[in-house]
C-alpha cells in the first residue's frame, strides 16, 4: 500500500482474529471493533477494485443521530481508516466491485469517496432539491445521473416517486411516481431501471405504507428507461435476487416457509433458483434441501454466489451458515458454519450477514453479533475452496 493511504486518512487498530471455520478451515477475522454498531454496508461488491479493502458503516442510534462514519477496512493488514464522519446514509450508493461510493453528507452535499485512492469529493449541494426519502439507489454506467426515492403528496396521502439529478446540469426531475414502490436499481447491463413494486388484485396501489396490512398484496417488476417510460412488464421476483450484468442471469432465492423454517413443497430440494433472464422463467433449482437460503450476492466473476442459510426446522435460532455457490454445475459449499449471527431472522436488515465476495474471490465479508454488537467479518477463502466447486 503506498505511503500516502497512511497520510490521507485517520488509522485505528480494531481487528481481531477469531477461530477458523471448523468445517471449510477459513480464516475469519472481526474487521471492527468498536462498542458501536458497524455494518459492511448491505449491498454486494462494496469492495476496492482490487478487492484488498471493504466499505463498513458505523452506526451510533438512528433515533438519536443520523450521522454514520465511512470506514475503509484493509483486509491484509487489518487496521481501519475513518474516510467521513459526516455521511447521512445508512448504506453507500456502491458501483459494484470499483471501490466508488456516493452519499450524502451532514451538509446536504452529494459526495463521492474512492476506496482506491481515499480520495473524497464534494458533486453538487443537494439543497433544495427533493430529499432523499432512504438511501441513494443508483448511478448510471456513464456516471452523469444519480437516482434515488422520495416522498410525494398526492390526493390520498403520501406516495414514492424516483429522482433523477443530472451531475453535469446539475438539476433533478421526478420521472416515475407510484406508492408502492418497493425498491429499485440501475442495471447496467441494460442502461435501465428495475423498479418492483407492491400491488392490489386489480393493480393498484393504496397510497405509502397502507399497503403493508393490505389483504391480497402482491410483488411486480417492471423495467423503465432513465426518462421513467416503461419499456416492459417483468416477471415477479421469487424472493432476494443477485443479477448478472454480463451474461443477464439472474439467480434468485425463493421464499420458504418462515413460520416453521422448511422448504415449501413446490421446491423440497431447494430454494435457489437460476433464470435466463428478469423474466423468472423455466427456473433451473439448485438443490440444496439442508440449506434455508437468504440475501445472496454475485461474485464479480460471474461465477458464483455466496448467501446466508439457515437450518430447516432451526431457522433463526439455529446456527446461520455462510454458503458460496456455483450456479453453473449447481455445487456448494459451506465456508462459514455459524457465522455467530443472533438477530439474523428479523428486525433491521443491517443485523443480518448480507454476506458479498471480494473482487479478487478471496475473501467473504459479512455481518455477525456473537456478542451482541453487530461487527464486521470477513472470511478468507481457502486455496482450493472455489475449484472444488467447478
């Protein structure tokens, strides 16, 4: 690492190596280790481009203080660097596997930081312009417009509508606007958004939030271009889904039975499934039936995905397993038996692993709170680990 890392930021020694994984032999370090809560930020490949430093989130009390310092964690020589204190944004706008980020922080600037070169820039003030109802969703490819949700008045209270700020005119204009808007992405394989969104029986939706205790609410998917059109109709999500920018796979963990933590019949084998294509059609399964899968994350080779997994019949209260697999020939592998997670069933997403692969495949870095403090881990994957899988 050169020299100048050292200079640009403030540097804390918080790792700590704990026992490797009993069954694959992986080395697991806890990447923070402060009395406050750290997150590795929720979203895949959050990492530097060469894959040797991660993103972490620290966070104080959401009710309290919505300040929430950017850390950078080095994964070979395990200290921590403080890269913002002053972001506002429970998790970072990512481009996948670069090591860009973009927030916004306590100055209501735009802002972007380099987990390459440290280096931190301010965009453009965001005063005045519709306020950012959670997180900042996405970037485009040509990195000119930014796109995120916000909260609109309408006749019958309140809705969502996506936000499309222009970098280089430095202006923003409301493109698409529906209560049920339940999460979106940009996906630059297409230069479009993914918009999913919760519906009625007859395809409306009541205005935000009273959708949640709806009988009969369903998930659609659409896909707009970047002036908020429709270009098509999409199929419905089965659950959490990694997609594939080059190839337009798309691997998808299906719903279990979460009340009794089993498999659902129309799948006993298996909850992962992998598609051709947003149309989650002719699914290929995985077969699996010991693992109950979860969040998953593709690699950034295109090879493989890791996720979380409970037990059948155990579920949250049993060990949560950390899984990498090949959706190619179909193997697995477990590399974290017991991840030590205790909140990972329910509650705030940010307490459950969300596990990703570093751009280099070496490592796997997750969330976990064996002592009650959620931290940040990261597994280093065993010579020979991924071979087995092919």
């Amino acid at each position: 690492m050169p020299i100048d890392f050292w200079n640009k930021v403030k540097w804390n020694k918080e790792a700590c190596d704990v026992q490797p994984d009993p069954q694959s032999g992986a080395a697991i370090t806890r990447m923070t280790g402060s009395m406050l809560m750290s997150n590795n930020n929720y979203h895949g490949g959050s990492c530097s481009a060469d894959g040797k430093r991660v993103l972490a989130v620290r966070f104080a009390d959401l009710l309290l203080d919505r300040t929430l310092p950017i850390l950078a964690l080095d994964l070979e020589t395990k200290w921590t660097a403080l890269l913002d204190p002053n972001n506002t944004t429970s998790s970072l706008l990512n481009v996948p596997f670069t090591g860009l980020f973009y927030y916004v922080n306590d100055r209501q600037e735009l802002c972007r930081v380099s987990l390459d070169t440290f280096d931190k820039e301010v965009l453009l003030s965001m005063q005045g312009l519709p306020p950012v109802y959670d997180i900042l969703r996405g970037i485009t490819r040509d990195q000119r417009y930014i796109l995120y949700e916000t909260e609109v008045t309408i006749p019958g209270g309140l809705s969502l509508a996506i936000v499309r700020v222009d970098l280089k005119e430095r202006n923003s204009e409301l493109i698409y606007e529906n209560p049920g808007i339940h999460g979106f992405s940009y996906l630059p394989g297409l230069d479009a958004i993914y918009v999913g969104r919760r519906t009625l029986p007859d395809g409306s939706t009541p205005p935000a939030g009273a959708w949640k205790n709806a009988p009969g609410v369903s998930y659609a998917s659409e896909l707009l271009d970047l002036e908020g059109n429709e270009l098509r109709k999409l199929g419905t999500p089965p659950g959490y889904t990694a997609i594939f920018p080059s190839s337009g796979k798309v691997v998808s963990n299906y719903a279990c039975d979460m009340v009794n933590f089993q498999h659902k019949p129309e799948h006993p084998q298996g909850n992962m499934a992998v598609f051709n294509s947003l149309e989650f059609s002719n699914p290929r399964m995985i077969e699996a039936p010991e693992h109950l899968f979860y969040h998953i994350a593709g690699s950034f080779c295109e090879r493989y995905v890791v996720t979380e997994a409970f037990q059948p019949g155990k579920g949250q209260f049993g060990p949560t397993s950390i899984v990498v697999v090949n959706f190619e020939t179909g193997k697995h592998r477990t590399l974290v038996a017991d991840s030590g997670v205790l909140g990972g069933g329910g509650g705030n997403c940010l307490r459950q692993p969300t596990p990703y692969m570093t751009s280099d495949n070496r490592h796997v870095v997750y969330n976990a709170d064996p002592d009650g403090i959620p931290n940040v881990y990261a597994a280093q994957i065993p010579d020979g680990f991924l071979e087995s899988l092919d």
